[in-house]
C-alpha cells in the first residue's frame, strides 16, 4: 500500500506534492477567449495558447496564473493549432486565411510584441480552414483540414519548403491529428464521427495502410498528443474528459477535467509529465500530472 500510495504522488516544479491524473486550474476562467485552442510548449518550457483576452492574438504562459500577450496575428488571421520544430520556429495554423503561419526562433528570443514577426509559411486557397497541426522530428507539418457545416474534412502535409499536399479528402470532420514518437505512425481523428485513424507514415511524409485505432459511442474528439509509449492523449469535447488510448487502440484511462469542453492537449514541466488541457467554455487552462513524459520530453 505504501508504493502504491507513492507511485500515485509526484512532487511538481514548485515542490508541492501532486497526485496523478488530478486537474487544477493553471489559467483561471476567462482570461482566454471560448476560441482557446493549440497549446504548445517551447524548449524552454514556455506555454502558448491561441486568443488570449480577443481573439486572433496569442498567449504567453510562463507559471500557473501567469500569462501575457505574445502577439497578434496580422490581416485578421485567427491561430488555431500550433507547433515547434527542432529548432524552436513556431507554426500557427491560421483558419481564416487558409494559411500555416511561422515565427521564427530568433523573433521568439526577443522582448515585445512580436506582431510583425510573423510570416505566412505555407498558404493553400483549397484548405476549408486549417485546424490542428502535427509535425515530424524532420520538420514535415501535417494539417487536419474540417469542414464543419457538411461534417467532412480533408488531411494535408506541409512540406519543408511550404509547399502543400492533400494526402486525403472525402473524411469525416478532422480535427486532431499527432504523429507517433518513433515518427512511423500518424494519427487523425474525426470529431463528430468520433473515429481516430492510423496511417502508416514513411520518413517523406507519405501515409499508406489507413486503419480505425478506436471508435467513440458519445461526444466529441478534439487535440491529441503522444506520450514517450506512443499512448495518445485525446480531448473528448463534451465529456469533460482526457481519453488515454494505447497505440494498440485499447482505451487505458479518461482523466476527469473540471470542465466540459476541452479543446486540446500538450505536455510539458520540468519532467515533461505536465499536461495542459485548454478549455473553450470556460477561456481557461487545466493541468494535471500524468507518470509518462510527453514525445521528446522525457529525461528517463
């Protein structure tokens, strides 16, 4: 009983003790606009989430309850998904304007608003509106591509030139999408089919042997990410909850939130174990400590 009790507590960057798999809040309610969305974290460990305080800017997360404007997005582009390659550029997906966004790592090392830093990456007029982004350790980007009104979606790579590529369309509504810690897998799901797809992924970007991982009977799917066992972390809008689902499709735990609608996922912390879960209704920001590091963040 004593390691089971053990096992079940971690002591979190401010030294205080933590039980697993237990939410708190990091942002408080309404700091974030409803449109709260693609949390991401820097090699720094620097949280960033899309509307903060009006919508088309970005967030700046530094500790619990400490946040500030990054910047906000030009010609009235509105930032959804977001990711960091390797080096530490940042990518925005940008539904209104059908674009991914970047801003380099050398504009995010500098003090101010970094408003003119950005610069469109990629732009696609056939994209319905960039969603969700994934990306490679190579720097290949991927983009869920959903239609909301007809219930459809499309899936798109984002070459390393900027280049775009529509690896599929005629889906159901694609929303998160994450690749798999050794790169060989991605993952899509379909929001209001509620359905999470497995392709096989090759080190150019290319998808082959598309199979169903796992089907929900209820609610709905939103962000996803891996842990370092390539267990995929899902937000189940609607029902209040993170599903835990092994790669063999095997649905492992639902970690209870305070709120209803989460939107997305990332891990970070100083352990990599942190996961922030951004929440629309409420413009806020859930934690909660987990016993696995995220893909590329674990120190074991």
């Amino acid at each position: 009983m004593k390691y089971l009790l053990y096992s079940l507590i971690i002591v979190s960057g401010l030294g205080h003790a933590t039980a697993l798999f237990t939410t708190q809040d990091w942002i408080a309610d309404n700091v974030f606009t409803q449109g709260i969305e693609g949390p991401a974290v820097d090699k720094q460990g620097v949280l960033y989430a899309v509307n903060y305080a009006k919508q088309g800017s970005i967030g700046k997360v530094t500790d619990k309850g400490q946040v500030s404007q990054l910047l906000s997005l030009p010609n009235g582009s509105v930032g959804n998904g977001i990711r960091f390659d390797k080096s530490g550029n940042m990518y925005i997906a940008d539904y209104v304007n059908h674009n991914v966004l970047r801003v380099s790592h050398k504009a995010l090392n500098q003090a101010g608003d970094l408003s003119g830093a950005v610069r469109v990456y990629a732009h696609q007029k056939q994209m319905n509106q960039p969603n969700d982004l994934a990306i490679m350790d190579n720097g290949i980007l991927f983009a869920s591509d959903p239609n909301w009104q007809n219930s459809t979606g499309q899936l798109w790579r984002i070459n390393r030139d900027g280049s775009t590529d529509l690896l599929e369309q005629g889906m159901g509504t694609t929303n998160g999408i994450e690749v798999s810690p050794d790169n060989k897998t991605l993952y899509v799901n379909e929001s209001v089919q509620r359905k999470v797809w497995r392709y096989n992924l090759n080190e150019k970007g290319n998808i082959s042997n598309k199979q169903l991982l796992i089907e929900f009977a209820d609610f709905g799917l939103d962000g996803m990410r891996t842990d370092a066992k390539g267990n995929l972390y899902i937000a189940r809008y609607g029902a209040g909850v993170v599903a835990v689902v092994s790669p063999q499709g095997e649905l492992l735990k639902e970690v209870k939130l305070k709120g209803q609608h989460p939107t997305n996922v990332a891990f970070g912390g100083v352990d990599g174990k942190s996961v922030f879960v951004t929440m629309q209704k409420r413009g806020a920001i859930e934690m909660f400590k987990t016993d696995v590091a995220g893909r590329n963040l674990s120190n074991d």
